[in-house]
C-alpha cells in the first residue's frame, strides 16, 4: 500500500461535448509532465468514444490495442469477483487483487528526461465487444 | 477458436461434446451461471444423435445460453437447411430467436470469430446485471484505512460522486 506522501495528484480534463480538444489537452500535458521527470499515468475515461490511444500510437507496443485491457475490463474483473461465489467473503482484503489498476497500464515507450514516465489505461480492450461490455456495463 | 476468445478475455474454457449429456451440461451451466455458447455446423444436423440434441434445446431457455451458426448464404443447400431448422429441429427457437441466437447472420470465418466473441460477452454482461440486481451474494470493498485518507483529503466515500451542472449560486 503505497504511503500517503507518495500518492499522486489526480487531474481530470472535462468537457461538455466531444471535438472540444479535450484528450489532445490530457496527451500533451501529460508528456509535458514526463518530460520534467514526472510519472505519470495518463487514464481514458471516454469510455463511450475513447481516443486517447491514438495521440500516443507510435509509442505504445499494441497499437491498436487489441490485445491490452483498460479501464472497463478493470472495472469487469473487480465486478466479477464481487460477485463471484468461489471467493471466501470472509477475508476483508480480497478486492486488493482487483483493485491494481496498474495491471491495466501500457508503457509509452520513451525515454524522457529527468527519469519521468509515462503510462496509459485505455478505456478498454479495443475488439468486437468492447461495445457490448461498455453499453451492459450497468 | 472458442478457446482463443476465452483466453483473450480472461475467462476458462471447458468443451461440452454435442451428445445425449449436453441437456444435463446446459442445466448445470445455467444454475452456475456460466457464459455457454453452442457451436452448431449445419451439415451435422442430418446426424441423429445432434438431430435429438437440436430438437431438445428447441425447448429449452436458459439466459447463460446462445448459439451461433457458421451459415454460408450461397450454398446450394442454404435454403433446404433453414427449412429444416425451422420446420423441424428449431421451430420455436427460429420463430421468436432468444437473446444470442445467431442463426443465419454469421457469413464468414471472421464473423463467426467476432459474434462469438459478442455473444460471450453480451451473455458475461447479462450474469453479471442479473446477479447485482438480484442484491443478493455481492462482497463490497470496504477497509477503514483506506476510507479514512480519502476523508482526509476531502473525497467522501459515503455517497457515489455526483457529476452534473453547478447552479450559478454553487459556482465560486
């Protein structure tokens, strides 16, 4: 569990429509912020047009993102075990496992100053039924 | 292929044979809720044995269940085949198709990949809604400490986030 000094600051760009600029906004300050040796873990939470990805592609090892889960694939697997029967409901820590977003970030492969990194979630795994897991998702 | 998919999703994969089990495999799958999905190749539906297991799913329903039919529109026999589907081995099920039950909308390799993908999914969606709604067996993620630094810095855990217009009075 990381400490309380270590935790990181959360900023979240916002709009009240698409084709505001808004992800190309999230790219940019988010290399910015790596660039001056920060790490950062850039999230797409535009589940329903996620885009992101596209803005870090030539960095990214699974471009198309085929084969690289995100945000609701997380939120998927934590569902599944909340409700799962297999699980022993007595051990008061057993969302720890499912609860690690980070096995869902992708490396922006760069080598930037300063020892800065870059991350991405993307919104999810990028196949035929991302749409189905996104509009059932309830 | 249906292992593939599986395994890029994160689920296990079992086989079920396509014999006079598969009845008694569908009920168990069903009260385990498990995402199930029948493969079925219309040139064995001549065959007796998958014949008597066509004929018995017809009148069954179960919400963990879908099929999908690799189904080639240009073959000389496509017409006699869905004649005898919907005559005599599905004709309740071809009348009113249940929720995944894609029986003549899968026209190629590429499609039979990615509607069995859908309908696996769509079927996983469908458990899950089912099992939260119900309120019943559902563990929630509760651990004081962690609720406790989130109070301090100002996030409350009590109540979903509410995410809306501010009103000219709450703006600062």
């Amino acid at each position: 569990m990381p400490s309380q000094a270590a935790a990181g600051k959360i900023i979240t760009f916002y709009s009240y429509k698409g084709g505001t600029g808004r992800s190309m906004a999230v790219a940019n300050v988010a290399w910015l912020l790596a660039s001056r040796g920060r790490r950062v873990l850039a999230i797409d939470w535009d589940l329903e047009a996620p885009g992101l990805h596209r803005y870090f592609e030539p960095f990214l090892t699974d471009k198309s993102l085929e084969n690289s889960t995100g945000l609701i694939d997380f939120a998927l697997e934590f569902a599944a075990a909340a409700v799962s029967r297999g699980r022993t409901q007595t051990q008061p820590d057993w969302y720890l496992d499912f609860a690690n977003i980070l096995a869902h970030a992708t490396p922006v492969t760069w080598e930037f100053p300063k020892s800065g990194v870059l991350h991405l979630v993307p919104a999810g795994r990028q196949d035929a039924a991302y749409a189905v897991r996104v509009n059932s998702f309830d | 292929m249906a292992q593939q998919i599986t395994g890029e999703i994160g689920l296990q994969y079992e086989e079920i044979p396509c014999n006079a089990e598969l009845h008694a495999r569908l009920k168990e799958t069903n009260k385990k809720r498990v995402p199930t999905v029948l493969i079925s190749d219309p040139s064995s539906w001549t065959n007796p044995t998958i014949k008597k297991v066509m004929e018995d799913y017809d009148d069954k329903y179960y919400l963990n269940c879908g099929i999908v039919v690799p189904w080639d529109v240009s073959s000389p026999s496509a017409d006699d085949r869905w004649r005898y589907l919907s005559t005599e081995l599905c004709p309740q099920k071809t009348r009113v198709p249940p929720l995944n039950h894609e029986w003549t909308s899968i026209s190629s390799p590429g499609l039979l990949k990615t509607k069995t993908l859908a309908t696996v999914e769509e079927i996983r969606m469908r458990m899950l809604n089912n099992i939260a709604a119900s309120g019943g067996d559902i563990a929630r993620a509760e651990d004081d400490t962690l609720a406790e630094a989130a109070q301090a810095r100002g996030i409350s855990v009590h109540t979903a986030p509410i995410v809306g217009n501010i009103s000219k009075s709450e703006a600062p």
